[in-house]
C-alpha cells in the first residue's frame, strides 16, 4: 500500500540564465556548469537533515510539463528514498552479488553501438532497456555512487558531454519537450560499490497510455542501437 | 534489471459500437454489456494458453494515446505478470497477512466520502491514495479476484455503474481525454482471497514530469474526497 505524505519539505527552482529565451541547448559550457554546480552545492546543503533524497529534475517544453517558460530546473528534498530509485538500488545490489561488478560501470563498458558521446570522464549511451524512444543516459566513467561527490573540477567535462548531447536530440528530433533527471545514491548512505550516479534525458515523443499505466511495461518501438545511430547522425563537432 | 520481450503474442482491438461518432459516454447500458461480455469471452477463451496476464486497456482521446478516433478499446494477453500488477498483488498479500482481509473489500466498505457510486453489486469509488486528480476505481462488492469470474448476468450492472461514472466524469471535467483499465488476478492462477479485480479511471488533466518519472511517486493537487465531491456534484439521476 503506497504512503500519502504531505507538500514537499524542500522545493527549490534554480533559474538557469538571466536571458528570458535561453534554453539549456543553447547555453554555453560555462553557464551549463554553474547550473550543475548550483545542484550541487545545494544537495551538499541538505546533508546532515532529514532528507533522505534530493530528486533534481528538468521539465523542458510544455509536453514535458513545463508550467514556466524562463529556464529552469528544480530539486526537491524528499524525506525517505523515492520508489524508483528503490527499485534501481535493489537492481543494481542483485546485480553486484551475481557479478561483484557495478551494472553502471558495465553500462559504461559495453555501450558499444549504443555509445551516443564518448568524453574524457563522461559518456552518453542509449541505455539497453530504455522506456522511451531516444531515452539517454549520461554517466561518469569512473565509479561513483552519488552525484555530490563530484569534483567541481569536474563539472566542466559533464557540462560540455550535457550541453553536447540536449543538442543532440534537439537536432535530431526538432526541439522536442523533455525531462532530464538525476539518480544518484541516497544522501544519507556512504559511498556504494552497485550504484552508479547518472542523468537520464527522456525526449517526449509520445503519449502514455492505458497499457503503460496499467502494466508499468512501456512499448519502444525504436532499438536503443537505432536510437544511438540516428543521434550520432547530428554529430557535427567531436568533444 | 528490467526485461526486453519482443512484440506481443495477443494484440486485439475491440471496436465498441457501428457508430463512428459514439463514445462511451453515450452508449446505452446494453451496449456497454456487450463491450464487457466480448473483454469477458476473450479472457476466457486465452486460459490454457502460455499467456499469463490479459490486460485490457482503453485509452480514449489523443491526450490519452488514443491513435485512432472511433470507440475501441484494446486487449493485450502477456507471457508474464506485469510489473504494476505483481506490486499490486505483493502489497495485497501483505495486507491480507495481517489482517486477514482483503484490501479492496476494505476499500468498499471503507469508502465513506470517497464514494462516488453506490450500485447494487458495484461501487465507484475515488482510491485512498489516488495518483491523478480525479482518478476513479469501480470494484465488485462481492469479493472476486478475476474479471472473468463475474457472471454474464451481472454485467448488465456493470455496464450501467461504468458508463454513470464515464458520464460524470465528462460532465465534471468536461469531457476529458482519459485511460481506463481492467486490474485483475493472473490468468494461471485460482481465485485468491487477497485479490479484488477492479477498473481504474484516469483522466488526463495534467502532463507528468520528470518528478513523477524519476521517482515514481505523483505529485496529485487534489485529495480524494474533493473528488469524489466533485464528481457527486454533477450526478443528476442516481442508479
């Protein structure tokens, strides 16, 4: 039986740029990585609390949610783990205990046809079991459980791979709304050897229906190899 | 880790009138029989198949997925127990080992101001803790665990509860796009005391975000009882 709680403890709205029309496509690297660095600092602010999880989230275009056109990204302190990432964190421990292997870094590893953008310390791969057509996912490199524990020296790196591939599906798919989440580890366990701090960008291309909202088992109709191709397609410039 | 599985096995449309125009709101209660005599004989007619799980689904209006305009809805026979109805059945079961009765009995009985309906044999109500604004379950007030268990004859009632509640629903919304589906117990398996079959109802009203799909929880403005109020309200004629 799932629990009711009240309003949110923690909402914030983190304003991306001061120019009315600039969306995250457009900005530069510099910018991109003070939104990032903003997300940061502030779920490294909300260590110590009772927020148990920092849910960082972007709705882009009115399809995706979006009730306010300026740029913008929000983050909401949550006072216990949210299902989903439950679910990704038993996943991932099942995995280790076959394999003693984080299912993350083999992501990383054997991204293969699916790679979309390989950077120095990041890339961006169509995952293997995505929800939604071009679905795509960013990830460090090297093992790291939660996204706070990024160096900020290492912001630059991911705000040029982020930059890189939202222009990327904007391209390929004619500025499509879309969310980009964060999933990371709990704020209040320490570093884990299974879980693997990652974007997830879901471009929205089509309605969900009676089958996913019933079942919880989403119809692709696009490979997520199909997916990586047509976005490499719109590459024109290398990292 | 989820699964892929390719197509699926059973894919069938039912188209619910001769009459391209009608909806289901405007359907006669006959009419609406059929409809649900036709979900019945299709579900009975695949046990003793390798399918596990029928789900039926309809999704009316282009906000709701609906690809074609002419009333159907839509049956999809699956090789296993879909993710969203094995939770179901895990927190039912759990419930049930507690306390030793069924949760959606409780739910019937329980409604109070949650309820919406109140037929001979079923009742709509607005669940405790509702995803969407406005979100309706019709049940059984007979415990049964399988849709297909429910006798012809009782279907006629059926009929007559579910296009009441499609109707106040179009009048209170304003003829919204919505989802509907059938919750059942699986196919291969006999009737379970702590499962209760029941339709859900979801309008659209609102896009999801990349809260709701980051974490799976639903941000949901309006309480149940201000629902079911709501919903009250527009009842001109009582069953």
């Amino acid at each position: 039986v799932p629990n009711l709680f009240p309003a949110l403890d923690v909402h914030e709205v983190i304003i991306e740029s001061p120019d009315h029309g600039e969306t995250m496509a457009g900005m530069t690297s510099g910018r991109l990585e003070q939104v990032l660095a903003a997300w940061r600092q502030r779920v490294l602010d909300l260590r110590g609390t009772h927020i148990r999880y920092v849910h960082i989230f972007k709705n882009h275009g009115v399809e995706a949610g979006a009730s306010l056109e300026h740029s913008h990204s929000q983050l909401t302190g949550l006072p216990m783990v949210p299902h989903d990432v439950e679910e990704e964190l038993a996943g991932a421990l099942r995995y280790f205990a076959q394999k003693a292997r984080c299912i993350y870094c083999d992501h990383v590893r054997d991204a293969g046809t699916r790679a979309v953008l390989n950077a120095e310390h990041h890339v961006a791969i169509a995952p293997p079991v995505p929800r939604f057509p071009f679905e795509t996912w960013i990830l460090p490199r090297r093992h790291a459980s939660h996204f706070e524990s990024e160096e900020p020296g290492a912001l630059a790196g991911l705000a040029c791979i982020l930059g890189q591939t939202i222009r990327m599906i904007d391209q390929a798919l004619r500025k499509p709304a879309y969310n980009l989440f964060v999933h990371t580890a709990p704020l209040d366990e320490g570093p884990l050897g299974h879980y693997h701090w990652h974007i997830e960008i879901l471009p929205k291309l089509a309605k969900v229906g009676g089958f996913e909202w019933g079942t919880g088992i989403h119809i692709n109709e696009k490979t997520p190899e199909q997916a990586a191709k047509a976005l490499q397609g719109t590459l024109g410039e290398s990292l």
